[in-house]
C-alpha cells in the first residue's frame, strides 16, 4: 500500500519534471569539464562540510540547514551565499542538481527523482574510524573532480595523527565520553579512535554493550573515569540531555576533569575529527594528578 | 472501626519503608551498612555521592510531589463530587507540560538547568489563570474550563512536536513528557519546594468548606459558604503544588485519582478526613513506582515513571469503574 502510495507521488512529480528536462536540454549543449559535476546538492549534513572543503562555492547548489552551525565552528563564513536545502525531494527538482551527495538513509522517492533528473546520487557512508575519513575523503574528492584537494586534506590529517603517535603519554588515563540520554559511545565509534589516537583510554569500551551503550550517574560515579568528556552544543543543541548532563553532582565530582569537544566532529567523519584528538591530547596533559578523589 | 486508628501507623510504616527503600535502590547496588557508614566516612567517598546528590533529593522530591497529586486529587474530587476528578482536570498539568516543553523547544533548557521547571510553573500558572478566568461561573463551568484549557495546551504541546528542529529535540521532548524522578537534584527541590508548600496551605484551607459542598452547592451556600472562594482555593492550590511538581517530574497519571479512593475506606467518606491520608498515600504510591523504575532492570533507559504509573493505574482505574456501577442502583 505505502509503496503504491509511493509510486503515485512519484508519478505525479515525475509529470513537471519530463517537462523541465525537456526545458533544460539546450544547456546540456555547453561544454562542461569531463569529470567535474558544477552544481552540487548534499542532503546530509556531514557530506555539507566535506563538500564545501572540496569545492568553490560556485560549485555548491545547495547544503542542508543544518549545516550552518558547524560551519561557523570549522571554517566561519564559508557557507555565505550558499543556498541552503532540507533534504527534500521537490528541491532536486526545483535546484536541478547534476550530483546529489546523500546519505545512506536517502528515502527511495529521492533516490527515484534523482534518477528522473539524470542528477547521479551517491549514497556516503559515515565514518567511524580515520581509515573511512581517508576513504569517504577521498570518494567524495573523486566525485565532485578534485582529488588533490582530497589528498591535501588527508595528508594534513595525517600529519597531526603521525605527531599524536609520536607524544603517546606514559600512563593512559581512563575517559569516558558520557552524556545522560544519549548513548555513550564505546567500541567502534569514531569517538573511541578519536579517544584511542589521543593516547587515552575509553571507558565504554569496556563495557559488555560494545557500540553505544548508556548508563546513569550513579553507574558514572563507580566507573571512576579520570575525566568526562562532554560533546559541545553544535547543530544539536536543543537537547535537555546537555542540561541533564549538568547534574550538580557532577561539576562537584568532576571539577577540573571536564574536557569538552566539538560533537561535529565525532558525529561526522572529517579531516578535522584529527583536531579533536590533539585537542584531547592537550586537555589529557591539564588534567589534576592522581585518580579522582572518591 | 479498627482501621481509622491503625492507618497513620500504617502510613508512617509504608512511607518509612519506601524512603529507606528509595535511598537504597539504585543502578550501583551498594550494601546498606556501606551506605550508612559513608556518612562517617572523609568525603567525598563514591557512597555519600550517591546517596547525598544524587538518592536523597529524589527521595524527597518523590514524596513531595506524590503528596502533593494525592492531596490536590482529595481535594478536588470533594469540590467537583466527583470520583473521577484528579489534578490533571482542570489543565493545571498540561500548562506545566507546555512551558516545560517550550523550554526545551527554545533550547533554555541546554543553557540553564533550572529552565525547564521555571517555565513549567509559569505554564501552569498560566493555565490555572485562563481556566478560572472562563470558568468563574460555577464548578460545571470550571470543569468545562478546565478540559477546554488542558486540550489547548495540549495542542501546543503538539505544535512544538510539530515544528521540533530536529529528531533530537523530539525526542527530548517525547521522554520528558513520560515524566522521571531521574536525576533530581537540590536544585530542583529548593525551587519547587516553596511553591508546592504554598500550593498545599491553600488546598488545607478549602477542607471544611468541601465537607459542606456534600450537601451540595446550595446548601454549602446556605451554611455560609464562599463558593467563589473555595474553588479559588482549590484551583490556586492544585496550581501551585502540581504546577510545580509536574514542571520538574513531567506528567505523571493516576496517582491523584488513586490516592483519595484508596484511603477512604480507611477514613470515612467525609471529604476533609481524607486529605490528610490521601496525601500521605500520594507520597507512598510515587516513592515504591519510583523504586520500582530502579528495581526492574532494563538494558538501557529506565522505565519511566508515568509509564508505570500509568500501567499500573489503569487496572485499578477499571475496579473503580466496576465497583460504582455496581453502587449505583
């Protein structure tokens, strides 16, 4: 039935858009560069930053709404006068991209409409690991025409990555990255290698529940972490869990052993999440001496 | 009768027995001689920090807002004379659910703690203030007034559903609206405790005049009651002390309507005799669902507390309806 449905929804957009394609043909006339798609769509937030990293802005058709915050933290102002997208289906055919840079929870009416458009969507995984950064880094530079911008990012990563093996402390303190909703992340996130390659170690890792699992002050307490980290307020930042997380307990517990993060960069696999990590590994070197005192 | 001079031992038992129980319970198991001897301990020691910040305030926050649903329930279902009323009826709750709510949609509630349950009690503030201002002409009227106030509250409870930025922050919103004891804090306490106090001199005030309203309002009338004056108290005080309650715990179902049908069997049907009691059960009922969130393990969240409250209020909610058609003739 929801498929009918789908597919009724699908026809009636699909109507207006033969007859834009039939608008739209003399332009295909133009020489375009081989390789290098001009008007680029992102519809998820993490491909918004990589693609504005990659490419000039006259390139962009849009990004999604969200990205605006995160782009103020990374690299302010580079979004201005980009056009911005909710990820819906009737913006392709209205911004007629000729690259849709999705991810993989593209709903199947995009996907179908993309077809429609001759606008290539690829599906980005999401990173959880500096190895898939180098990889979607690389895919992505590969998609949108500049490889060597995507290289130069990944060398500078790894630049920071090879200097943060050099400096791994001698006693590896013991974090957590907690927060009272939200899952904590444990094995196999980004925020455990973002965790791993500071030179820490990550409480939730281990832990019997191996991804995100959660649990609540009282069980935070008796893990007796060294330090919490706690993800900054970025695109997310209407969440009652930051306020939660603000127990008084534990600004008492934790006085001095509170290292905060840019959230973005865990969430989003990018050459920057390195950043996270030296700053982590700087914040590690601030901490008070000696275990936490109850 | 036995049970009128047995039940506030009864109550100081059960009531003694949920608070130890609440302090004792919790996601850590700790041995209670551990717990009690960390009082003696050189702080800070992992036992006085949980039992201090973290079982205490939730215990104490437990019982004063049970109190408060059971005292407020006592109190309007001998106004109104009817069984079926209880706090959320006059959309006191569903005020404090939308200024909390807007807290939250707003993000005040990321940038200070205490965001949500200031916003919570000026909701129900705010609720009480338009269901009295519609509902002056008599206590039909102020039931109509009431229902009418709770369903446009809760449709602006929606709408910020509705227009929610981002997946998270329904979510935020959806959970809190089950409504939790979970990580209370002093803060909380200190904040709420003012209001719920206030909140509870008005509803003792309006006692002996709902003896009288048994007769009915005209004869109340006729023995000198201010009927104005009453529901002015009622409505202030259930404004007050579950405005404030529910602003911090969120909604929390069938507690006010359990309590003062649970204890009047015990007490007598004489509406003052049963607040007392009703508030005592209140406490009682919230502090052991409480305990039972912490106690049935999950693997994840703990189970909410309206959710429970609600599961388990449900089937008694059914006896009562059972157990008056079989009363009425």
């Amino acid at each position: 039935m929801k498929r009918r449905w789908a597919l009724a929804v699908a026809a009636c957009l699909g109507l207006p858009l033969a007859a834009l394609s039939g608008a739209g043909s003399p332009k295909k006339a133009e020489p375009v560069q081989a390789g290098k798609p001009r008007h680029i769509m992102s519809i998820d937030l993490c491909n918004d930053l990589l693609l504005m990293m990659l490419v000039p802005k006259e390139r962009i058709a849009s990004v999604t709404y969200l990205a605006h915050d995160a782009v103020e933290v990374l690299m302010p102002g580079a979004d201005a006068g980009i056009a911005i997208n909710h990820g819906a289906a009737e913006e392709v055919v209205s911004q007629k991209p000729d690259l849709i840079l999705a991810s993989p929870w593209a709903t199947p009416v995009l996907r179908r409409l993309a077809g429609k458009v001759d606008a290539p969507l690829v599906e980005i995984d999401s990173a959880n690991s500096f190895a898939d950064i180098r990889r979607i880094t690389r895919q992505i530079g590969d998609l949108v025409g500049e490889p060597e911008r995507a290289e130069a990012l990944i060398a500078e990563m790894d630049r920071k990555l090879a200097y943060l093996e050099r400096r791994r402390p001698a006693r590896p303190v013991e974090v957590v990255a907690w927060s009272a909703t939200n899952g904590v992340p444990g094995r196999g996130t980004l925020t455990d290698e973002i965790i791993r390659t500071a030179g820490a170690v990550n409480l939730a890792a281990r832990l019997p529940d191996n991804n995100f699992s959660s649990f609540d002050i009282e069980e935070l307490l008796a893990a007796r972490p060294d330090a919490v980290m706690r993800g900054r307020a970025t695109y997310d930042d209407l969440s009652l869990g930051d306020a939660a997380s603000e127990h008084p307990v534990i600004r008492r517990a934790f006085k001095g052993r509170q290292i905060s993060y840019p959230a973005f960069l865990h969430t989003c696999g990018l050459p920057q999440s390195a950043d996270s990590a030296l700053q982590l590994h700087a914040a590690l070197g601030k901490l008070p001496q000696g275990r936490p005192p109850w | 009768m036995v049970g009128k001079r047995l039940w506030p031992v009864l109550a100081g038992v059960l009531l003694l027995t949920g608070v130890l129980l609440s302090l004792g319970i919790g996601r850590v198991w700790l041995n209670p001689l551990v717990l009690a001897d960390s009082l003696f301990q050189p702080k800070p020691n992992l036992a006085w920090l949980i039992l201090s910040e973290l079982r205490a305030p939730r215990t104490v926050l437990g019982v004063l807002v049970g109190a408060s649903l059971g005292l407020s329930g006592a109190v309007l279902q001998g106004l109104l004379r009817n069984p079926l009323a209880e706090p959320g009826l006059l959309g006191v709750s569903a005020g404090a659910a939308l200024g909390a709510v807007l807290a939250i949609y707003f993000g005040l509630s990321a940038t200070f703690l205490l965001a949500t349950p200031m916003m919570g009690i000026a909701g129900a503030i705010a609720a009480a203030l338009l269901t009295l201002s519609i509902g002056r002409g008599g206590t039909l009227t102020m039931i109509l007034a009431g229902v009418a106030v709770s369903g446009l509250m809760a449709g602006g409870v929606s709408l910020a559903l509705n227009f929610a930025p981002n997946l998270a922050a329904v979510y935020e919103i959806t959970i809190w609206l089950l409504g939790t004891l979970e990580n209370s804090d002093w803060d909380q306490v200190l904040l709420v405790a003012p209001f719920i106090l206030l909140g509870w001199i008005c509803l003792a005030f309006s006692a002996r005049d709902i003896d009288a309203l048994t007769l009915g309002e005209a004869q109340a009338e006729s023995l000198g009651v201010n009927l104005a004056r009453t529901r002015l108290l009622a409505l202030a005080g259930t404004a007050l002390s579950v405005g404030a309650a529910t602003a911090v715990t969120g909604s929390i179902g069938f507690i006010g309507l359990l309590a003062p049908h649970i204890v009047r069997p015990f007490v007598g049907h004489q509406p003052s005799r049963v607040l007392l009691p009703a508030a005592l059960f209140g406490a009682i009922l919230l502090v052991f669902v409480d305990v039972a969130t912490r106690a049935i393990p999950t693997a994840g969240q703990e189970i909410r507390l309206g959710v429970l409250t609600s599961i388990v209020g449900t089937p008694f909610f059914f006896w009562l309806v059972v157990k008056l058609r079989r009363l009425s003739p």
